[in-house]
C-alpha cells in the first residue's frame, strides 16, 4: 500500500481506502464486515470513510466495533453529517445544532474521543453557511474533529465557503468527497482546478461505478445473482443508470487493457482514478475479504499516457463530464 498527503496538510492516507456506505449494516453481516476491515488493515489500508446515515446509523457502530483494540494512531476515520438520522425536523441538515449533535452520536458509535476528518455529506440550502462553517470550526478547535471536508460542493459552493473561512479565521476545508470513475468526471472541470489551488485533496467515491467497471455486468446477459444490482438495500437503484448496452458494451472493451497491464478490471479503474494527482484516496466497498484484498492491489500502479488514451477511447463520449451535474439536494425535500 502506497500513501499520499490528504490535499496540503500533513496527514496520509492510504491510496485505498476503505467505506461502509452500502455494505456494513446493510449487504454485510457484523461478523462479515468485521473480516473485511481486518483484511484491510492487514493489507495496508489505514483510511476508513463512513456516515452516520449509513444503514440508518448501524454501519458508524458496526464499524466502531471492528476497529476496537485496533492503536487510535495507526488508522484515520472518517464520517459525515448532513441527511437525516431520525424523524426529527432538526435531525438533518447543517445547523449548528444537528452538526453538534450528530457529531457527539458518531462519537459514542465509532468508540472513539476525536474524527479525523469530519465532512458535510451535501450543501444545505436552507443554513446559513456561516453557521456551519463556525460549528465545524468549533468542533476542530474543541479537539473532537481534526480536520474538515465535504462532499459533492459544486465550485462557487467551495469558494464562498473558502472566503467565509479566510475572512473569520476559522479552519479550512481540505477535502472533497465526491462520485469520480472513468465513467463520472464530472468534477474534472471546475472542482479539480479549485481544488489543486486551494490545496484540497479529493477522496472519491463509487471509483468502479458500483461494480460496472469490474466487466462482471454483461451487455445482454441478467445481472449476477447476488450482486448490487438485485439488491435494493445496497444501491441497486444507483447503479441502474450504467446497466446499458451501451455502457456494458464499452466497459467490455476495457478488457484487452487490463489484460495488457497484467491487473484485473477493478484494478484498472482504481488506478485510473488514482492517475489524478489532485485525488488523495480512492474508497472501495467490499462485502468479502478477498475483494479487499484484490482491490488493495491497485495501490501504486501507474497508468502509462497510453493506457489512458485507450481508456478514453474505449469509452467514448459515454463519461459524464457536465460540472453541473454535482449538486446537493434539498435535506427537506
């Protein structure tokens, strides 16, 4: 495992890392997911990205249970705020009092006195950004948060919130957390360049596209038994929208550069996204050791420019590059 420097500050992270989003509490088991986070602490990963909406806040405990007795020094986590976590009207959002209380609840989960990144899972629309941006301050300089993020801000988002942040100062924002794979680029545009200014790392999500770039979903066949598009509790709605013939057909011809490279197809979409040098960390899901242990693997290959340009190639103008296609929705909506 290869490490890199989360955006400018001084903290690595580990090329891979590991997320609970759609598998802890959900598609995996406690005994299960507590097998697939000592494969990745075994492997090298030291980075670990959840939520406390994440199974209805189950997979924060689940994963605070599998790194108990493991040393607080050697693994950064990760986790967010922002949709909702109960059926109250303040249970949501950004306020100044759902981020204190939400904070406080993931605290108790994950078994842990401080997070090492704390992020806004979306924009909130209806909170002042002031009144965030100085609750996250306060978390950091309380101790419980050492750093801050956010996840899919769009450009002018991350700007404004930038200039609130020089303007009182508080802490920055040094990560962004947003969907980036071969087939969704659609931060390249405007959020990258910011980014790589304002010394702000991305940890991405969804690097396979749920699975599609691994060429196990096959143009004209049925999905496999078993996986995440047959079940709706791990985001068989979210990868619908790449089970085309189209697409399938065009992930097929990536193939032959894996083949070439020696490294399977998930590698290869880990490496492409890890071909960015403004992406700090790549998150994989996994519901079994051995796909933590396979997808681990990607750390430190190095795509060649031809590599690259075979990959655009073979797909095309199917990628999704419209910047405007990050957006937060509404958390009352």
């Amino acid at each position: 495992m290869e490490y890199r420097r989360l955006g400018s500050t001084g903290m690595y992270v580990s090329e891979i890392s590991y997320g609970n989003w759609v598998t802890h509490g959900s598609q995996v088991e406690a005994e299960s997911a507590l097998k697939c986070v000592r494969a990745a602490l075994d492997v090298g990963i030291t980075t670990f990205d959840t939520a406390d909406v994440y199974a209805g806040t189950k997979a924060e405990a689940i994963l605070g249970r599998a790194l108990k007795g493991v040393r607080r020094e050697s693994y950064e986590l990760f986790t967010k705020v922002y949709f909702p976590t109960g059926a109250g009207k303040n249970d949501r959002g950004l306020s100044r009092k759902h981020i204190m209380e939400s904070c406080n609840a993931s605290l108790k989960r994950l078994k842990t006195d401080h997070i090492d990144l704390y992020q806004a899972h979306r924009f909130d629309f209806e909170t002042p950004l002031e009144e965030t941006l100085s609750a996250f301050d306060d978390l950091i300089r309380q101790g419980k948060v050492s750093y801050i993020g956010f996840s899919e801000w769009n450009a002018e988002q991350i700007k404004n919130a930038l200039k609130i942040q020089d303007a009182n100062n508080y802490n920055r924002f040094v990560s962004s957390q947003p969907q980036y794979s071969a087939l969704w680029r659609v931060i390249e545009a405007e959020v990258v360049p910011l980014s790589r200014k304002e010394g702000i790392g991305q940890i991405v999500w969804s690097p396979m596209a749920q699975g599609v770039l691994t060429g196990k979903y096959l143009p004209g066949k049925k999905v496999p038994a078993g996986s995440r598009a047959t079940d709706k509790k791990s985001g068989a709605n979210f990868i619908s929208r790449w089970l085309t013939d189209e697409v399938l057909e065009a992930v097929q011809r990536l193939q032959p550069i894996a083949d070439e490279a020696g490294i399977t197809m998930g590698q290869l979409a880990l490496a492409w996204v890890l071909s960015n040098d403004n992406v700090s960390s790549a998150i994989m899901g996994a519901t079994k050791p051995s796909q933590v242990k396979e997808n681990a693997k990607a750390s430190g290959i190095k795509l060649t420019s031809e590599q690259l340009s075979a990959i655009d190639k073979a797909l095309g103008g199917l990628p999704e590059k419209d910047p405007s296609k990050n957006a937060s929705p509404n958390p009352r909506a």
